[in-house]
C-alpha cells in the first residue's frame, strides 16, 4: 500500500505555468484542482497588482476578441459568465472584487445582435426615450446586465486558493521557454502581450489601452460611447477610457490621449467634470488576429531535454470575458500532455 503510494507520488508530472495575469492564475487553479498526477508552480516576474488585468476595467464583455468563431466565443463566455455568477452567489463577493452592473452601449452605427448576446443577465434595444437621453450622436443602443472584475481584488483570492491546494509560486523572468527543460515536465505558456518576445510570436501584436481611474461615486451606471469610449464603475472606483492602439508598445501616458478621453467620457456624463482622478495607466492587449492561441507543441531546450508546450496566451481586450472558457479547453489539452508522458518512475529505473 505503502509502496504504491509512493510510486504514485513519484509519477507526479511538473507543470509551470509561466506568468501570473488572470489568464495564468486561472490555468493554474483549473489545472490543480481538475488534473490528477501533476504538482503546479507559478512562473511569473509579475503579479498582481502589476499584471494587465489590474489596470484593466474589468467589464464582461467580448471586446478585441479577433479570429474566433462566433460559437466558440459564446461557449467560453458562457463557461465564463456562468463561473463569476457562481461567484456572485458567494459570501466572499463582498472582498473578490465582483459585481453585477447595468448600462448602455451606445453607437452611431447599426448594432447586430451578437450569438453572446443571450449570456448576458439582460440585452435589450434601448427605448426611443433612452436614445433621447444622449442626445443627437448616438442613433442605436442596448442596455446590458454584466459584471465586472477587479483583478486586483480577485487575484490574489485565486492565488492563496491555488497555494492552498498544494501550488508554488516562483518570482522569476523567463527568456525562453526552452529554459525550462529539465526542470518541468509540461509548461503551460500565459505570458500574454510577451509572448511575441517569449515564443516569440509575430501574430502577438499589443493593443495599447490607456485609462483613467477616478472617484465618483455618483456614477452606478456603465456607458460606452461607440468605439471611443466608456465609464466603467468598479467597487469604489470608476475607469474611463480609452485607446486601442494596435502595434504600439509605448506604456507612456500620452497627454493627446487624456485629453481625449476626458473630453469625450464629460461629454458623455458632463458631472464626470468633478471626478477627483485617482491614476492614469496605460496597459498592452495582447492582441492576436487568428484568437487566443491554445496549442501543444515539444521544444527542446539547449541541454537536450525535451519539454512539452501548451500555449494559452492572445485574448486582447477580453482576457476578463473568456479566462475561465478558454482555461478549460487547456485543460483538454494538459490531461492529453499528461498521458502522453512517461511515467518518471520507469526514467528513474533506466
Ligand atoms: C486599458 C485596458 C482595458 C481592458 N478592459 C478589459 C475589460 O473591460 N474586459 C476584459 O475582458 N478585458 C479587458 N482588458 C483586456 C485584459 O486585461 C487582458 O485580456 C488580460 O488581462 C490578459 O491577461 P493575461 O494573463 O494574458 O496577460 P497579463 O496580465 O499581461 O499577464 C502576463 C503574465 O506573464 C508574465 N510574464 C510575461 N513575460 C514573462 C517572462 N518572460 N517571464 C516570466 N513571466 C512573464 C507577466 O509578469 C504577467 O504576470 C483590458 C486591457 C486594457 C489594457
């Protein structure tokens, strides 16, 4: 009994998974708490606060979400929705950084009805009266129940569950993944925008978000005014935004844009004029015009030894929307990584 315990411990296969945004950590989680035989290590040179999704406003909803089919984006947000309204439902709601939030999407532009539409808690054409409201801009709308995430609440929640079960944490910068051959069995790649520099991948390109975080407590709607911007309450702050600059790594605020944003989103809610500013931030999409990548491949590192690879990285502005769907397609792959794998202790016999 003794004996077989311990061949079974020895047979435990290494998982990193390298980076420690909501992409990451979410992997990380679903893979200690759904894959028999592996033990799980953080790999990361940030975390939270300092990760994209902790700048990010947060709001579930598909947003730069390119290359993807339409019913593979309603699966994962569906996986996704149904998983933060489980959350929702919890005591700890109150501390996870996770609320319910209704508002208007506004265009100037016909809005075609989404496949993801039917995920959201309400989606309805805005009223005559509504459309009104706004003015004469805006000729088309809906107005949305979602939820939005604050990573850096929900983050750290997620890590001490995943040490909890058993995971290490490991503050350490990764040139290549090769790297880590030898050291890990199967390495699952969440390294976001750096994977064009990490694979490197040419398909990464960034999509540059800059931001405003401010207090104004009076806002408790959310608006997003066409393509150009949105006023997105969190718990005890509101984002206003923003830019989606594609190929541009610049993490500088730039002043053209802040003046841009402010001026559109006090057009928009003229009492915004007031907000106190608590911070600009400016944060990289890891865009990706064929969708997040999500594949398997070996890579051999410079002493010789073999790794496997599971890329997980590529959601542009809707890594808040999908994480939990898309985890759960790596998961597919990780059993199958895991079982192609040989057993160590037979390495260990040799
Ligand atoms: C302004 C802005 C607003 C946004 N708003 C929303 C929104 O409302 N809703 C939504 O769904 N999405 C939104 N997004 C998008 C969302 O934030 C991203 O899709 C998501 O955060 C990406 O998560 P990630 O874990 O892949 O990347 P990241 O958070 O960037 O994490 C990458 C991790 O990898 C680590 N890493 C990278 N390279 C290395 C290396 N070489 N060695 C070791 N570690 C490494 C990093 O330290 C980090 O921990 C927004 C983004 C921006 C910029």
């Amino acid at each position: 009994m003794h004996l077989k315990v311990n061949l079974l411990e020895m047979e435990r296969k290494q998982v990193a998974i390298v980076g420690a945004g909501i992409i990451g950590v979410t992997t990380a989680v679903r893979a200690i708490e759904t894959v028999p035989g592996i033990e799980a290590t953080i790999i990361s040179d940030k975390f939270s606060p300092n990760t994209t999704g902790d700048g990010a406003a947060g709001f579930w909803n598909p947003y730069l979400l390119e290359g993807c089919s339409p019913e593979k984006i309603e699966l994962w947000c569906q996986e996704t929705f149904s998983y933060l309204l489980n959350l929702l439902q919890s005591p700890d709601s109150s501390t996870n950084g996770i609320g319910l939030v209704s508002g208007y999407i506004l265009s100037e532009h016909f809005m075609e009805r989404p496949s993801y539409a039917k995920v959201f808690l309400e989606y309805r054409d805005l009223t005559k009266k509504e459309l009104e409201f706004f003015g004469n801009k805006y000729k088309y709308g809906v107005f949305v129940t979602s939820i939005y995430v604050e990573c850096s609440k929900l983050l750290p929640q997620l890590m001490k569950s995943f040490q909890a079960k058993g995971g290490k944490i490991v503050q350490r910068k990764i040139n290549k993944l090769s790297e880590l051959a030898g050291e890990y069995d199967i390495v699952i790649n969440c390294t976001g925008v750096e994977a064009a520099r990490v694979v490197p991948d040419p398909d990464i390109r960034p999509i540059r978000g800059q931001v405003f975080r401010v207090k104004a407590p009076w806002v408790k709607h959310i608006f997003l005014g066409g393509e150009d911007f949105y006023i997105l309450p969190n718990t005890d702050t509101v984002v206003l935004g923003g830019t989606r600059q594609a190929g541009d790594w610049n993490k500088d605020i730039y002043l053209e844009d802040s003046k841009k944003i402010w001026k559109g989103c006090c057009e928009l809610i003229p009492s915004l004029q007031h907000a106190e500013i608590v911070k600009e931030w400016v944060g990289l999409r890891p865009g990706c015009s064929k969708g997040p990548k999500l594949s398997r491949e070996v890579v051999v590192g410079s002493n010789g030894k073999k790794i496997q690879v599971i890329h997980h990285y590529g959601h542009g502005g809707s890594g808040i929307t999908v994480f939990w769907g898309t985890a759960g397609d790596v998961m597919k792959l990780l059993q199958k990584s895991v079982s192609e794998l040989e057993p160590n202790i037979f390495r260990a016999r040799l």
